[in-house]
C-alpha cells in the first residue's frame, strides 16, 4: 500500500490539490478491484461517513480527466475506474462482472502496428485500449494466462 503522503504528491503532480477526500477516494481504489463509484463511497463511508456519493464522483471524473486513473466500461454500460493508468488492456467477465487486468506487450505492439499500417487520415491515436468480454467456465476459480 501506498502512504498518504505519497498519494499527495501522486495528486499534486497531476495538478490537483490534495484534499483529503481526494486522497481518501485515492486510497479506496488502491483497496479495491476496478470498483463503481458506489462501492469506491461504501468503502469510504464506513471510516467517513460525512463524504457524499457527489463529491466520489466529482473526485473519480477530475481524476480521470487529469489522467491519475482509467475509467472502464463494461458492457453493461457500468463505469468501474482503475488506478493502473500504464499501458494494459482488460478481460471482462460477463457472468462474475470481474475485471482483470492484461498485460501483453507483444498483442499491444501487433495493434499498434495494424493501426499505423491502415494509414488512417486526419487522426491521430493516442491509445488503444483493448477489453475482452468472455464468461468464466468455473465462476470459482481465478483465470490464469500462460
């Protein structure tokens, strides 16, 4: 786990002052796995009951406007923020709503180079993030990547 103080020179380098509601919310995501807004605010309320589920989504959207996290959408429409903004792409659990982190340098340079290939005129691609929508075949074991 990450200090205090070192998320609020994590915040402040993104340009945000760090409050402490700011650097609470900060913490809750390092708590927890690609949470809602609503779980993010369960975990705060149960220490600080006087942070309000408005202020835990202003504090998620500045902070991804600012770049410190990751908004993902599953296919429900349901937005879930990630905390890990370095380059990975995501496998999504349809039947256990789990979001998994995927890290594969070599499929992330395969899309890259199909993209630069295609020559797309009058756009510029500032990433590429990439979510898999599948079903786990035993909701009661992890998924394991080899």
């Amino acid at each position: 786990m990450i200090s205090s103080e070192k998320i609020r020179e994590k915040i402040g380098s993104a340009g945000i002052k760090a409050t402490l509601q700011r650097v609470l919310t900060y913490e809750a995501l390092l708590l927890l796995d690609h949470p809602t807004a609503e779980q993010v605010h369960d975990c705060l309320t149960k220490q600080h009951p006087s942070i309000s589920l408005a202020t835990v989504y202003k504090t998620l959207d500045l902070f991804v406007k600012s770049g410190l996290i990751d908004r993902v959408e599953t296919a429900q429409g349901i937005k879930r923020y990630d905390y890990n903004t370095k380059k990975h792409n995501h496998i999504y659990c349809s039947n256990t709503n789990e979001i998994i982190d995927y890290f594969d340098h070599d499929l992330n340079q395969l899309i890259e180079e199909y993209f630069k290939n295609k020559k797309i005129e009058n756009l510029t691609i500032e990433d590429i993030k990439l979510q898999i929508k599948g079903n786990k075949t035993d909701p009661k074991r992890k998924i394991t990547i080899k």
